[in-house]
C-alpha cells in the first residue's frame, strides 16, 4: 500500500503526465456522459424489449463494446465498432490490394492516406448500420418512438445524429491519444466494456444469493477465483510467449555475427493477438442476421440456424474455434511474409545454419511458424471460447462475457498498454516503475488499436 501511494504521488508530481491522465479523465467522462442521452423521440422507458434483447447472445457484445449505449438507444449506440471494421477492411486491402500496398510503402504520407480512407469507409459503414438499428428499434420497441413524429424524418435525422455521434467518438479517441494516455479508441473500447462489470457482478452476486442450492456466495466466490486465473492467462497471451520450441530455436538464427552476438528471428506464438477472434465474430453473427429476417418473414427457423446462434450450444462454439484456428493461420500468413523475411536475411549477409538461403530459408520458416501457431491458435480459440463454458455453470450471460473472448484480451491488453506508457514516463525521470517486480511488459509489436 506504501508502495502505491508513494507511485500516485511521483505521478502527481509529473506534470504533464499529470496533465494527459486528467486529459484521459475528461474526455473518458464525456463519452461515458453522451451514451446515456437518447435519441430524440425516443421513450427510454419503452425500451425494455430492446434491453432484453441485447442482454444475451450475441447482440449482447455489441451492447458491451458500446457501454450499454446501444440497448439505451443513445447517440452513441453505434460506437467505435464501425471505425474498427472499417480498419480490418484497409488493413487487408493493404495486404492485397496493389494500391494500398504502395500507400503503405510511403511512410507518414501514406499512413495518412489510409487513415483518410479509414475514415470514409467508417462513414459508408454507418449510413447502413444507422438505418438497420432503427429498423431494428422499430420492431423490438414501437412504443418508444413518438407518434407523432414521421418516421421518414426520423430515420433521416437520427441516421445524421447515429454517425455524427460515432465519428465524435472517434475523434475523442484520437485527442487522447494525441494529448492523454494511451491510445485513445483501445481506451474507448475499454471504457464500454468496464462499464458493464458493475451491473454484471451485481446480478450474479443476485443470481447466486436466490440460489442458495447451486452454491450460493461459496460458488460466487469460485467464479471470482476462476476469473482470476483466466486473467493470468490473458496477459499471458496478450504479452505474447514468444518462445519457440528448443529443438527448432537452436536453428533459428540468424548467422549475421553483430558483435560476437548471433541475431534471432522474431517469430512469435501469437502474432494475430485478437484479430482472428474479431473476424471469426464477425462471421458468426451471419447466423443471427439469418435468424432475424426468417422471423419477421413469420418462418419457422431451421434448428442448424437456431443452434448457430446460440452462443452456449456446441455447433457454436466448434464452428467458432474453427474460425479463430483457421484466421490465425490466415492473418499470421499476410502479416510474417517467409519469402521476404528469406530475401532480407540474404541481403544482410544472415543466413540459418545448415539451411541453404533462399527459397529453402523460406520453406524452412514456413514449417516453423505452421509449428508455433498451432498451439497458439488452440489457447486462443480455449480463451474465445470461454464465455460458453461459463454459460454451462449458470453463469450469468453478461457476467459471463468477462470469462473470455474478445473483451477480456482487449481489456487486458489495454490496460497493460497503459500502465507500460505511464512507467516509462515515471522511468524516464528516475522515479521507480509501477512494479517492484520489475517493469510491465505491453502488446509488444502488436498494434494496440484493438
């Protein structure tokens, strides 16, 4: 505890650091301020039937990335998810496509262009997204909306106010991580996820206590241990073990001698940190669209679509870690290119003992990264899949998204980010770290925009 106060303390006394922490602050409590203003016309007491339905499946992450905005029909209810699929895209276009390939080949110049680009596709993606969530606020709440407004009106201004109200996010995002700490739409992000851990744990700790005879507190008490322990492995992802198995790193160096020293390749277990759980997502939520447009045609649902959008069932979840195995191969396979990683070893002069360079180097680190990824994919699709297994012991739904998935690596991954930004400016004016320990590792080579 001395240690702690004695860390706030060096902080205070920092005062820029001081400065960008209470930046972070405002702008965090300006966003958290605009998710509960609802929409014009809109009854928020009617809106129970949205609420519900947001409250389990998969419609219920997306409620938990934008802090609940999205079941309170807010002018932020779209959130920053909109600028985050629109990033995926031009990052894949970036690796395909011959253009953007050259873009992000000129440097500062083209990282703006593609942040330009970035944002207007973020923009087409919300003209569509805007209408389709009023549509859907339509069916599940017609008593919210005021009868005496025209719904063409409507859904024209609201469409304006939906988009407005993400782009200002975005643009809170990108004033702290200009003048704040961290980076700004990781924090964004994570503020709509904490949001909802208080409401969570108070409806298990609800849940168990009226359940007296499924383990009561003493249970409540376990799901917090295993949550714990599920955090641990968390970080250990999003730190990412980066190290290869023995027999293959022997040979994996570089034989370029820089000092006496042999160089090794920086290959990692987890080199598609999150990103393969968020396009696995992505297509998962097909089956819940389908589900949708079969019940306002009054058609009964086929029982393979009502089982893939089910979160809990098993089709799910095998169907899901499927996904997240076969993307992290996939992004792994776009992001760590062999044949150039070949061609720079041989133009430095490097070269992988008792491998020939060339083409033989570059099959030889194929068969290396197929090797480190496959366990690396099987715990991430174990830590995708958690939540479900949670679902089986009666957890509850929103609680249980803490487990695993997505939000809790983007959670973790955050805050780490964050604490490793605020020691380095603690370290680099002779204070001592955060930790005793020793000093906080962050998402290292990894983008830490998701």
């Amino acid at each position: 505890m001395k240690k702690f106060i004695e860390t706030l303390k060096n902080i205070w006394h920092i005062e820029d650091l001081r400065t960008r922490i209470l930046i972070t602050l405002a702008f965090a409590a300006m966003y958290r301020f605009g998710s509960v203003i609802v929409l014009p016309g809109i009854n928020p007491e009617a809106l129970t039937a949205l609420r519900e339905q947001t409250s389990t499946g998969l419609m219920s992450l997306l409620n938990m990335f934008s802090g609940g905005a999205f079941s309170n029909a807010s002018i932020f209810a779209l959130g920053i998810m909109p600028y985050i699929s629109a990033s995926i895209v031009i990052q894949l276009f970036a690796f395909v496509v011959p253009y953007f390939q050259k873009m992000q080949r000129e440097g500062e110049s083209g990282r703006r262009k593609m942040n330009q680009y970035t944002r207007y596709l973020t923009i087409l993606i919300l003209l569509v997204q805007a209408p389709s969530y009023l549509i859907n606020l339509r069916v599940q709440a017609p008593g919210a909306l005021n009868p005496a407004i025209d719904w063409t009106m409507f859904i024209f201004a609201s469409t304006i106010i939906l988009a407005a109200g993400s782009m200002f996010i975005l643009w809170i995002g990108e004033r702290i991580t200009d003048k704040g700490i961290g980076n700004g739409v990781s924090l964004i992000i994570m503020l709509g996820i904490i949001a909802r851990l208080p409401t969570a744990l108070k409806q298990e700790l609800v849940s168990r206590l009226n359940n007296i005879a499924g383990g009561g507190l003493i249970m409540f008490i376990v799901e917090l241990v295993l949550l714990f322990v599920v955090i641990l492995a968390a970080i250990m992802l999003v730190q990412g073990v980066r190290k290869v198995p023995v027999q293959y790193a022997k040979r994996m160096v570089a034989g370029q001698q820089v000092g006496g020293v042999r160089q090794y390749i920086p290959l990692k277990v987890f080199a598609a940190n999150v990103m393969p759980i968020i396009f696995a997502q992505a297509i998962m939520f097909i089956p819940i669209t389908l589900l949708g447009l079969v019940a306002n045609d009054g058609q009964a649902a086929s029982p393979v679509l009502m089982a893939l959008s089910d979160h809990t069932s098993w089709a799910y979840n095998l169907l899901f870690a499927f996904l997240i195995i076969a993307f992290t191969y996939f992004y792994t396979a776009i992001t760590l290119n062999p044949d150039q990683m070949a061609e720079d070893m041989k133009r430095n002069n490097g070269f992988i003992p008792g491998v020939r360079p060339g083409k033989e180097t570059a099959d030889f680190i194929d068969r290396i990264m197929d090797r480190i990824t496959l366990p690396g994919s099987l715990f991430l699709a174990a830590i995708a899949c958690m939540p479900a297994f949670a679902g089986l012991l009666n957890v509850q739904a929103e609680f249980a998204q803490f487990f695993g998935g997505t939000s809790l690596l983007i959670l973790v991954g955050v805050v780490l980010d964050t604490l490793q930004q605020i020691e380095s400016h603690l370290l680099m004016r002779h204070y001592d770290g955060l930790l005793s320990s020793g000093r906080i590792r962050g998402r290292s080579g990894i983008s830490s925009r998701y």
